[in-house]
C-alpha cells in the first residue's frame, strides 16, 4: 500500500474549498509545496508528473490522483502542453483510531446500507486510479465543480464523495480474483435466501470452495457465509420497516430458519432486538 493513501471516515463530509478547471497553455511545472488540505485531479487529456514525499507519479488521461495534505509534493518536469484537467482541494478528518477499514464488497454491492457498525469504519482512496472508459467519474467531477462555482457546498461534497467511492471501486475490481468473486457476490445475491452448499460454489466459478473462500474474504472482508448473512439481515431490515408481518415470518423469509437464531444474529449485527428495530424505524406498526 502507498505510504501517503487517505483514508475517508464513512461518518464525516469532505469540505471542498477549491473545485474547477485549468489548462496549460505554456510551460507549466507543479508547485513545490506543503498545503493543509487534500487534493483531487482528474487528467482530460495531456500529462503530468507530480513528486510526492519523494515518490514520482506519472498521471495519464481518464486518472484520478489523490494528493495528501500535511505532505510535501512538487514536480520537476513540465506538463505535456495542452494537458488540462479537473481539481478539487478539500480538508475531511482522519480516522479515529478505533475505526477499521469498510470492506469493499460490501459497501459497493447494488443496495448500500451503511449501519451503526459501517459509520465506525473507514474507506481507503488509491493514490492512482485508472478509469478507462468509465464516464461515471467524469460526470461526478463536472458536477462537483458546478455545484461548488454555485455555492452548493453541500452537492458538492456529496459529489466528492461518490468520487471516493467510484475510485476505491476501481481499485477492488482491478485486485487479483476480482471476476471470480464479481462471480460468486452475483451468485450469493440470489440465492442468498434458500442457500447454497459449497459444490454450487465451486460450480460456478471453477475453483476449490476453500481457494474461492479465500479470494472472497480477500476481496470483501467476509466470509461467504458472512456475505449471506449480510444479505439476509438486510432483507429482514426491508421487512422490518415496510411490512406489519410477524417477526418470526420475516425471519422465514429472510432465509433464517430459526426466529431466536434470527433475534440473537440481529441484535449482534444490528445493536437491537428486531421489534425495537421495527419500533425505531417504522413508528405506528
């Protein structure tokens, strides 16, 4: 990993004090220096050549740089003429020390839920992200801009952090085994209710249930059983607050057999009892 990586807490905003775009029409070296805030760039098109900490990173076009404040960085070289891109410089606080890194795969599955647990944790950002033909980035960074020019500081930063997100996506998808659990993540979420046995791990991705196990837990920081049960809870959280079903049917139909299993893994996993849950989030059922 980077020495210099940033490292975004799931429960804090980024303040961005600085968005637009520039252009080099001349001869243009980056500036030696130390700022108290981090930095973004996105290349359009061109390159340039940053020097951080004594590290020297070459940015190509369709990259995100990520620059970290409190770091010494300057260049040397001068950027290809013509090179233009997207910036943002933004402060966002450090990690507390107790907070542990956010799994990928679990916050970037089809429908995020990030619960009292995932606000304790962290997202960490690639210092080089190589988007390709993504366009998804592109349009965050023209938006962020956009909304920051118009003083909606707020938009902005939620910009930003989809900017985050996009990036450390790119890096998980981009790591050793990624089809493979891309794979298995599709399989779990549906059959995640009825189950699975190993044989249909191994069935559809071709590997040994222990090897596919452990590129998983690689990958997403979970199990595949924990996956399941993941999965399962947030069904049972769907159930909970859009339905006046029975606890012990919403346990049947979120795949737990057993309702005081089910009370017993979601007060772990949750904080709470299923009804207080119910109770908390859906007043009046």
């Amino acid at each position: 990993m980077d020495k210099h990586v940033l490292k975004i807490p799931c429960n804090a905003m980024p303040f961005i004090c600085e968005a637009d775009y520039s252009i080099t029409l001349g001869t243009m070296i980056h500036a030696d220096r130390t700022v108290p805030f981090h930095v973004a760039i996105y290349l359009l098109q061109g390159s340039m050549e940053i020097i951080e900490d004594g590290v020297t990173y070459r940015i190509l076009p369709h990259q995100v740089f990520f620059l970290k404040s409190g770091v010494h960085h300057w260049g040397e070289k001068p950027f290809e003429t013509g090179s233009a891109w997207y910036y943002a410089h933004f402060y966002c606080e450090e990690p507390a020390p107790q907070m542990e890194e956010l799994p990928c795969g679990i916050y970037y599955d089809t429908k995020v839920c990030l619960d009292r647990k995932a606000n304790e944790k962290y997202i960490i950002l690639p210092k080089l992200t190589d988007c390709g033909e993504q366009k998804q980035i592109k349009r965050d960074f023209e938006k962020m801009i956009d909304a920051h020019i118009h003083g909606n500081i707020p938009q902005a930063s939620v910009r930003l952090w989809q900017i985050f997100l996009e990036c450390a996506k790119s890096a998980q998808d981009d790591s050793v085994g990624s089809e493979y659990v891309k794979q298995m993540r599709e399989y779990i979420r549906v059959h995640y209710i009825e189950g699975f046995h190993s044989q249909d791990i191994e069935d559809i991705c071709g590997l040994s249930y222990k090897y596919a196990g452990t590129l998983f837990k690689e990958a997403t920081g979970q199990t595949i059983k924990e996956y399941q049960c993941t999965l399962r809870l947030r069904k049972a959280e769907q159930l909970l607050k859009e339905t006046n079903k029975p606890i012990a049917e919403i346990a049947q139909l979120s795949g737990f057999s057993d309702v005081f299993y089910f009370s017993k893994v979601f007060r772990r996993e949750r904080g709470c009892s299923p009804s207080e849950y119910r109770r908390t989030y859906v007043p009046g059922i």
